[in-house]
C-alpha cells in the first residue's frame, strides 16, 4: 500500500511541474509578444 502511494505521489508532482513549466512559458510568451508589439509602435 505504501509503495503504491509513493508513486502515485510521484507522478502527480512531475504533472504538477509540468504543468508549472508550461504556465510559466505562457505567460513569459505572452510578455514578449506585448513587447515587442509596443518597440514596433513605437518604431
């Protein structure tokens, strides 16, 4: 039962990272689109 517990926890933190990695790609994508969308405005 332990065991089995192990690596259910295991693999919902390699999801959770995952997930995180993802976000966090996202969200520093979204900042450079808007970025360089203004230094082209202001071009």
């Amino acid at each position: 039962m332990a065991k089995n517990q192990k690596q259910v926890t295991r693999k919902s933190s390699k999801r959770e990272r995952k997930m995180k990695i993802i976000i966090y790609i996202m969200i520093i994508a979204m900042v450079l689109s808007s970025l360089t969308t203004g230094l082209v405005m202001f071009l």
